[in-house]
C-alpha cells in the first residue's frame, strides 16, 4: 500500500478537519464501494472415455478398438470486460487542462474509439466521484491536484512509485471494479531530460517541495543523483519529506534550504521548478528564481521547469539567455500521459502526434 506513515498522518488530518475519529473515517463512508461479486461458474467435467464393447464375432489381436480422446485441458472461467473505452481527469480545479486535448489524440493514434473527459472534483466529493467512476463502468482515470494522495483511500494496489512518490496519478480500474494506482509523473519527468545529461553522481537543485517535487525528487535519487538540494518557503513543513527520502535514499544526500535566501547555485547541476510560479493563469510574468542568482549556476547546467503553460517560461526565457541547456514541462506532460494510456490499453501512443496536438492547443 502507500508508504504508512504518510498515509497515516494524512487520515489524521483529515478525521481532524471533518471533527471525527481515524477510525470512524476508515469505516465510514470514506471505505470505497463493495466490489461486485463474481459470478459463480460450474466447472466442466472433461467426458469419460468410452468403453469399447465386446463384438460379437472375434476380432484379430492387432485391431485396436479406438477410444475416444480423454480432455485434460482445465477450463477456468474468466470475466470478460466489455466495458466501453471511458476515461478521465479528476481534481480541481481543471480551468486549464489540456488532459483531454492530448488524451484524445493518443487515443486516436492508437485507432481506438475512446473518450476522455474533464471532470472537476473537490476534494469532499471525492467518495461520490468514485462511486460513480465504477457504476458508469469507465475503465481508468488521471488524478491531478489536489487528490493524489486522497484517493489512496479507494485503490486496492499501487505500483513502486506511487509508493516512494506518496502520490497517485493514474488509476486503472479492473473488470471485478477493484483499482490499482500508479505515478506515472515520475516516467514522464525521467523521459524528458536529454539522453546527452548524464545525471549520475550531480547535484539536484529542486524549487518546492508539493506533489511535482515528490515527483522529481524520486525520479532523480532513482537516476543516481549525489545530492538533492530542496528550496522551500518553509524548512519545518518540508522536515516529514527530508527524513522519507533519506530513508528510502540512504545512498543520496538531501537538504532544505530557504528559497527567499537563494544566493548561490554554484553547485547545482540541474535545477528544477516545480512551484506554480510562472504559470498561466496565476503568475505567468513572475520567475522563482531572479537573473542574479540564475548566472551563478555553474556551466553546462540544466534548467527544468514542470510548467507546460505557458511552455516557455520566464525562468526558462532567463536560462537561455544565460545559455544554459533547458527542458520545459511539455516533455514531462506527454510522457506521463503517453505511459497511462499504455497502462490502460496495453499499447504505447505515438508521442509525437500528441505533443503536436498539445502545441497546437497552446
């Protein structure tokens, strides 16, 4: 299941804010919905050989009187899913997403008749969301903010990074209604740095530490980074992710540092944004990291901003103004997206035709 002691404090918090008990809110009406009993099947008993009869006149010792074939194949009932090809996106709010856009177009390069919607969920309609995600038979769903960890409550299994990342962004449902979860950010944000930047033994220089720095934290202690550095707003909000990530990464150092006090990044290799800073909609004309300190970030460094829109950012504008190599977020968006959609049907989207339909909706 997801890492416990996360999942732990968040029930916690929640039975806190809802003024009930941890264990009124597992048993209560947060438990997902009872799975559908599998239909009983008879087995099938192979037939018995037949027994030749004793002819009536005698028949030569070298005739072998044939025998029917004996059937040893076993039979085994199976569920057949005839469910039609139904996904979505579930968060809030989802003003801006693109999911279905590139969705759409994964879909149809893989010739398959499916849809996607976009369907804004609060967090306290959660439970309803879900019950009705596997009463309308839909076969998986994305889970963007704020709900990756909320809808830990309803999967029955997770994959290794949703369990290192303590976050969820793909779930698939099964025919017999039970869910398994995956993090498929942490495949998204690996496919999208350049093949030629060697990430072994470098120093990760990470701004935030909200759901997409879990994401890239794990994917670059995954890629055998030395060091991962964490600039934050609040050092002791970020102590819980610190000690996690040295446990799980005994092998990489990690540290917090104030990002107001950014002053120097002499020693990071590769520097990742993932704050909403810059992003359209909120603070498009901002940068969290300003020019001066930007230049101080040592030759050949990469600059990587989660955003994807705008898809050229101001920090990233900054970094190459400075020269620095960059990658924005469209890369980390269609690789997520593309290994969900492989997750869902068994096969992979041509990736190319869904960033030109990503491009085109920007």
């Amino acid at each position: 299941m997801l890492n416990k002691d996360l999942y732990e404090r968040y029930l916690q918090k929640k039975a806190k804010k809802l003024g009930i008990s941890v264990e009124e809110l597992k048993g209560g009406s947060m438990q997902p919905s009872k799975p559908v009993e599998e239909p009983q099947y008879q087995s099938v008993q192979p037939p018995q050989p037949v027994q030749p009869v004793e002819p009536v006149n005698p028949v030569p010792q070298s005739y072998q009187a044939p025998t029917e074939p004996v059937l040893t194949q076993n039979y085994e009932p199976q569920i057949l899913d005839r469910r039609e090809n139904k996904f979505c996106v579930i968060g809030y709010p989802l003003g801006h997403s693109l999911s279905s856009v590139i969705h759409n177009a994964g879909f149809k390069s893989l010739g398959l008749d499916a849809s996607y919607e976009t369907l804004e969920t609060p967090p306290e309609t959660l439970v309803e969301r879900i019950k009705y995600l596997k009463n309308n038979n839909y076969k998986g769903f994305n889970v963007t903010i704020p709900l990756k960890l909320p809808v830990a409550l309803f999967i029955d299994e997770v994959d290794k990074y949703a369990d290192i990342a303590s976050a969820i962004n793909t779930v698939i449902i099964n025919p017999d209604r039970t869910m398994k979860g995956y993090n498929t950010d942490v495949i998204g944000f690996k496919n999208a740095i350049p093949e030629d930047f060697n990430l072994t033994g470098k120093v990760a220089g990470i701004l935030g530490t909200g759901g997409a720095a879990h994401a890239a934290s794990v994917a670059l202690a995954d890629s055998n980074v030395k060091e991962i550095r964490f600039y934050t707003r609040s050092i002791p909000n970020s102590l819980e992710l610190l000690t996690y990530m040295r446990k799980v990464f005994p092998k990489v150092k990690f540290d917090a540092y104030q990002i107001e006090y950014i002053r120097d990044l002499s020693m990071v290799d590769i520097l990742v944004n993932t704050t909403p800073i810059g992003m359209l909609g909120r603070s498009a004309d901002m940068t969290p990291v300003e020019k001066p300190q930007l230049m101080t970030l040592p030759q050949g460094a990469l600059v990587y901003d989660v955003i994807y829109n705008p898809k050229n950012t101001v920090l990233l504008k900054l970094a190459q103004e400075l020269g620095y190599k960059t990658v924005n977020g469209v890369d980390m968006f269609i690789g997520q997206a593309a290994a969900a959609e492989e997750i869902w049907t068994g096969r992979k989207p041509n990736t190319d035709l869904m960033k030109i339909a990503l491009l085109e909706a920007l």
